[in-house]
C-alpha cells in the first residue's frame, strides 16, 4: 500500500483505475477542506483532476451525499464513462 502524506495527514491509496494517480495534481488540487474527510476521491474529466470528499457512517460529516458506502454509484452516475481515478483514505 502507497502512503501519501498531505498537510500532516497520513492517508494510504485505497484504489487507483487506469493510473489514475498523480502525486503532484492531488498536491495542487488539495485544500485543507478535504482534511475532516476519511476518504478523497480524484477523477479526471478532460484531463483535470477533480477532488470529492466521502466518510464513513461515524464521521460527524457523514450524510447521504458523501457517504462511502455509495462511492461506485457516485463514480458511475457522476464522473465520466471509465475515467481514470483514485481513491485515498485518511490512515
């Protein structure tokens, strides 16, 4: 498992699909608005990363629109057709 560190926060990548990862884009992309989420989500659309935040059912942001549990639903409704992508999760 690959650890990435962002912001003093450890997170490991849980699942990367067609190379999806890219270090330095995340880096450029990340605020500390991600950091009360458990997992971060990066999909590309037109060559751009984009950055969306999930929990899990205990985090005090959970709700049904960033609920881990639905994040395939999320990828196949909402992020383009077999786009590449990668999840991580806080460690």
């Amino acid at each position: 498992m690959k650890k990435i560190i962002l912001d003093n926060t450890e997170y490991i990548l849980e699942k990367e699909y067609k190379n999806g990862f890219d270090f330095s884009e995340l880096v450029n992309k990340y605020t500390d608005y991600f950091k009360d989420y458990d997992y971060i989500l990066g999909d590309w659309a037109y060559n751009k990363l984009r950055l969306k935040g999930f929990c899990d059912k205990n985090n005090k942001l959970f709700n049904s629109i960033n609920d881990y549990s639905n994040i395939d639903k999320y990828i196949k409704d909402n992020c383009a057709y077999d786009c590449r992508y990668f999840i991580i999760k806080k460690n």
